[in-house]
C-alpha cells in the first residue's frame, strides 16, 4: 500500500485526498497547507493528521509519495525538495509558468531519474482515452486532422487571473497536453487571441477567448479553441479525422434523457458545469495510474518531460500572439 500526503488543501488539492483517502491501494498518512484551517477542515474530514509544515511531511519516513496540488509558482521548488527526500511525485499542471526555470530543474532532477508525474487529467477521461487508443490502433487512418473544443462556463474572478499565468499557461495547457498525446510533437504554432468575455481580463493584459492551430512534426494539423465563457456549461469536446473516417468525444450531460416535442427535437439537459464533475472519473483514475507506477517502480506517464513540452506551446503561443507569427519549434 502506497503511503501518500496531500500538499495544498484548496479546491483540487480536496479532490486528491478525497480520492486518495477511499483508494483500495493507497493509505492518506497527511495533508497540509499553507492555510492552517483549510488542512484540518480537510483532516477532520478524512481522519487523517494535518501536518504543520511542509518539512514535516517531507521528513516523514513512512511516506512514499507526495500530491502537489499548491499554487503554481511554489510548485518547482516542491517537486526539488520531494525528489531529494526520495518521494515520488504527483504534480498538478502547469509544472510552472516559466520555461527557462522549468528546464532548469530538469536538468537538475535527471540524474535523479525521479518519478514525477503531471496531472493532465483529461488524458484519463474514459472517452478521451477511448478516442485515443481507436487512433493509435488505426481505426481512421492516418490522423490529419484533430479539433479540441475546451470552454469554461464562466471566467475566474480578476484575482485568480493576475496569477494564473495567462489563458495559455493556466487553460490551453490541458489542450497543448492533448494535442501532443494525439498527435505526437509539434513543430510549428499559430496563436489568435482576443479579450470578448471581461473586460477586466482585457485590462489584466490577459485573452479570454483564443484559437491556437498547430502543425505536428508528423504534418497533421490540429486546432484548439478556447473560451472562458460558454452559456451552455463545460465545453469539452475532441474530434480526430483521417482516411478513413473520424472519431468524436462529445460533452457529458447530467442525463441522457432527450425531449421531443413539436417545438423542438433532441433537446437534452445542459452540460455538466464544473470541471470536478466533469472529470470525476479522470481524477480518479490518473490517481489510480500514479499509485500503479509506485508499486511497480515504473515511470509514470505523463511526466515531467510532458509538462515542459505543454509549457513549450504555451510559451510558443504567447510568442505568436505577441508577433502576430508563425512559431517554429526547435528539433
């Protein structure tokens, strides 16, 4: 049984040692966060000790393995401090908001060969990962084509956006993960954004609504839109093309109960609203691969190398945004 602790108590970080705390294969030993209230509401609820410092828990010898789930500037440091203690790591995405550093502690980690992975979760979401595996067994050919449609139901209040890193650091990374995980490396990125949502998002210096196309080293073409508000729920859908057809993922509905009327046909409930409903079974299962990749003293995937090339195009992205250019990738 894996021993775990949960650093950083807010509104994922719950999630984790939720799912933690009820995983046949892992035992929650401790959370903490920075708030001390926030870590022993979450203790209390989960019977499990609020530690009272980070140092606590990375000294602690009956412990295998850590969740991040902090704010992401302290991320990079965490993960160091983890590897050097001979935890294994889970690490919510973005592995941090700055490329230069983030190689930085690559390079510092490698000889270490540390098991950290990223929390792309989206790559665990049953259809998701359905659609994957039917393209990589080849179901439609040759992938040229894919679509990936990502809307939040509404913007995130002005002192969440002034930290966050931007629309591509902190929402297009799950869609820069995807994108790779479909299809392969990326060579080339081409970034429209604009403020249409907030104005207040506008005056922040962030976008709220952007379209970013991509071309992969193996010449597919995929395309992401964004949004950070959408009046029908949480947009999330993919859509990969080739040869010999296409696959889709659509959005998940509360119910799959369908209205017909004279009025109208097919009429369905809105899409689920949160992103923790949305991926309920992503969590979970992401969680499920970590613990196994413990176990079995393997590398888990997606890894750190994964956050580094989604922290790429997003760097890549806002480049082009600012040029108004195609940006070339390095080999």
């Amino acid at each position: 049984m894996t021993r775990i602790a949960v650093l950083g108590c807010g509104r994922i970080g719950r999630v984790h040692a939720q799912n933690l705390a009820r995983h046949p294969r892992a035992r929650l030993v401790a959370v903490f966060d920075v708030q001390p209230e926030a870590a022993r509401e979450t203790a209390t609820l989960l019977n499990v000790k609020a530690a009272r410092s980070v140092e606590e828990i990375l000294g602690a010898r009956d412990l295998d393995a850590l969740v991040i789930a902090t704010p992401t500037d302290t991320h990079l440091e965490l993960i160091r401090a983890a590897v050097r203690a001979g935890k294994a790591v889970f690490c919510e995405k973005p592995v941090d908001l700055d490329l230069q550093r983030a190689r930085e502690c690559a390079r510092e980690l490698a000889d270490a060969r540390p098991a950290v992975m990223i929390g792309f979760n989206r790559r665990f979401d049953p259809s998701f990962r359905a659609l994957r595996e039917r393209l990589a067994r080849g179901e439609i050919g040759r992938l040229e084509l894919a679509v990936i449609t990502s809307r939040d139901p509404a913007p995130p209040p002005p002192d969440y956006i002034k930290v966050s890193g931007g629309l591509f650091r902190d929402m297009t990374i799950h869609d820069f993960d995807m994108a790779r995980h479909l299809a392969g490396d990326i060579a080339e990125v081409h970034a429209l954004g604009a403020g249409l949502v907030d104005p207040q998002i506008a005056e922040l210096g962030d976008i709220d609504t952007c379209t970013v196309s991509l071309r992969a080293k193996s010449g597919a073409l995929v395309q992401i839109s964004n949004s950070r508000r959408c009046a029908y729920g949480y947009d999330q859908r993919i859509e990969v093309f080739g040869a010999l057809g296409m696959l889709q993922a659509g959005n998940r509905h509360a119910t799959s109960v369908e209205a017909w009327s004279a009025e109208r046909t097919g009429a369905r409930d809105r899409v689920l609203d949160f992103f923790i409903e949305r991926y309920r079974e992503a969590y979970r299962a992401e969680l499920d691969a970590f613990l196994t990749a413990v176990e079995d003293g393997i590398a888990p995937r997606p890894d750190f190398s994964d956050g580094l090339e989604a922290l790429h195009l997003a760097t890549a992205a806002s480049e082009s945004l600012r040029t108004g250019r195609v940006v070339a990738l390095g080999a």
